[in-house]
C-alpha cells in the first residue's frame, strides 16, 4: 500500500470517528435538555401541589367533611407541636450551656483570686 492510500485509510477512519462521536455528543446534548425540561416540568406541577395544598390547609373549615383532609391537618398540627418541644428543647440546652459557662468562669475567677494571695 502507497503512501497516499495509506493517509487516505487513516482520514477515512478518522473522519468515521469523528461523525460517531459529534452523533453521541448530539445525542447525549438533547437528552440532557429534555430531561431538564421534564425536571422543570416536574417542579412545576410540586410548585402546583403545594398551592392546591396550601389552599386547602388554609380553608380547612371547608374540607372538614373529608376525612382524608382531617386526617392530614391533625398530622400537620401535630407536627408543628413537635417542632415547638424541638425548638424549647434547644432554647433550654442553651440555657444550660450559658450556666455552665458562667459557673465555669466564676469558678476560674475565684480559683485566680485565692491564688493572687
């Protein structure tokens, strides 16, 4: 095989594989739009979800009749009854810490004045 057979071979192959990789990266280009675009649309219909939900909590009084909302609401009450013992429970660790730190430092100073005797 002459020289120029040989280059004319290799620019075929390499041009083959160029095609084939510029078709996968298309391919892999679309696909990751389409699936941001299905990520976007899935966000919005949450987006919805929570509005209709947000609705019905705060007219409540008008969905009494179904037990499924009931059963909900109660949940949601309890819930935030739960995050209000959490939230005292921090407010009282930090208590507790500010004491041991106050206790601690006066210990700290009483111990440096019977020593500066």
């Amino acid at each position: 095989m002459d020289k120029r057979a040989l280059f004319d071979n290799i620019r075929k192959e390499a041009n083959s594989t160029l095609t084939k990789v510029f078709n996968k990266v298309e391919e892999i280009s679309k696909t990751s739009t389409l699936r941001l675009k299905i990520s976007s649309l899935k966000e919005q219909i949450k987006r919805s979800k929570r509005e209709i939900g947000n609705f019905v909590y705060v007219n409540r009084a008008e969905f009494e009749k179904y037990p499924e909302i009931n059963d909900q609401i109660i949940k949601i009450a309890n819930l935030q009854k739960e995050i209000e013992l959490k939230k005292n429970q921090i407010e009282d660790l930090k208590d507790k810490e500010v004491k041991v730190e106050t206790k601690e430092t006066e210990t700290e100073k009483a111990e440096s004045d019977s020593f500066s005797i």
